[in-house]
C-alpha cells in the first residue's frame, strides 16, 4: 500500500505571498491531519478533516487553512506568509481520526519564507 | 490541557549501550493513549507504538521495550544493545479521548546518538 504522499517536497515564498500544500492519505484512510514542525515550538497540530469537513482545529491564526476533497486528499493554505512560517509542514493520516489509531506520516513540505 | 514532557533534549550513545527515553504525561481525561514515533532524517515520523490509558502491560519488539506506569504518568522507552540506525529523533506523543479527533500532543523530541 503506498504511503502518505505530500507535494511539493520544498517551497521557497516570499513575506506576504500565500501558498497551497498539498497531501495524499493511504488509501481507505479518511482522517487527515496536518502539523508544523519547528526547531521552537516542535511538533503543533494544525487541524483535522474527515469526509471533508473540519472536525478539530489547533491554535494556529486564521491565515491557517484547509480543505478535504471527495477523495480524502487535503490541502492547506497559508495566506500572507510572515518568517515565523518557515517549517516542516507535517500531513498524516489515519482510518478514523479517532484517538485510539496511529497516525501515519508523509514525508513532508519544508516551506522557506524570505 | 494535555502536556507531554521529554526532559532529555539529546542523548549520545556507543553502539550496544542500552538507552532509556523519558516521557511523562499530563491529562484530565481517564481514557487517553499514548504513542511513539521515530524520525529519522528524512523527516518521516515513523509510528513505533501504541498504549491505551487501561492497558499497564510492559511491551517489548525485538530491541524496544516500553514501560507505561500510570502512577508516574510515565511512558519510557528503551533500546536494547543500540545501533547505529537508531539514531533519530524520537517523540512521544498523547491523545485523549474527549477532545482529540486528530490531534496528537507530542513532546518536545529526543535527539538519539548511536556513535559506531
């Protein structure tokens, strides 16, 4: 079974643009959730989707978006980048999303903002 | 809120040392569960296990053992005979049953050193 997949690998954007990350859960999986990892603050959840509707978020501003597709696949947005964004952008999926299944990880997108 | 703990920000190792990871947990809730993962380089967390909040037993794969004390809120990790594949960057992580969909709360990372 393939594994979760996260595009693009890297990114480099500039202060104020916005960008889209996307990610692909292992099939049959529904639950997506995505992280940031910084050498900061570590690992922080972001928010979750399941059949395509949000059903948790963490602490993060508004600029910090998502949706799910009919598909299961997710994407995140951040608009109005600032430097504090760069990190490891962390998507994982699982069966549920319920809080007793593993989650498994993609390798993730390392976002650089100049 | 939940809060997980690794006190031990690095730890370096010769190969077949034993080595023990620490994490200690805070929770309100009476149902949670416990995870680890590894990270190696390449950035992937690789998830190793998975602990209920009513299961104690000790666990052991291979070279990994886990020993979760709910006394202690504690839920330590070692590798026996250590390698030098095992170094990585190693998170414990909580999820509860009220209020998690999703979400995991990791600790802060344990940097693991295995020198040949």
């Amino acid at each position: 079974k393939a594994g979760v997949t996260q595009t693009p690998r890297y990114l480099i954007k500039t202060r104020g643009q916005q960008v889209t990350l996307s990610c692909s859960p292992i099939s049959g999986h529904r639950s997506v959730s995505w992280y940031q990892q910084t050498p900061g603050q570590g690992l922080q959840f972001l928010f979750e989707y399941f059949s395509e509707t949000q059903r948790n978020k963490g602490n993060f501003p508004g600029r910090f978006s998502g949706r799910q597709f009919s598909n299961s696949r997710s994407e995140m947005n951040v608009s109005t980048l600032e430097l504090g964004d760069s990190a490891l952008y962390l998507c994982a999926s699982s069966g549920s999303g319920g809080p007793s299944y593993e989650q498994y990880f993609g390798p993730g997108t390392r976002l650089t903002v100049t | 809120a939940q809060k997980v703990t690794q006190a031990q920000t690095e730890i370096s190792v010769v190969e077949k040392e034993d080595v023990t990871l620490d994490c200690v947990y805070e929770t309100r809730d009476t149902t949670y569960y416990l995870f680890w993962y590894k990270q190696p380089p390449s950035g992937e967390l690789v998830f190793l296990i998975r602990r209920n909040s009513f299961d104690e037993q000790n666990e052991i794969s291979g070279r990994y053992s886990w020993n979760f004390q709910k006394s202690t809120s504690s839920f330590n990790f070692t590798i026996t005979a250590s390698q030098v594949v095992d170094s990585a960057v190693y998170f414990c992580a909580l999820s509860e049953r009220g209020t998690s969909y999703g979400k995991l709360t990791f600790g802060q990372g344990t940097i693991l050193t295995v020198h040949p």
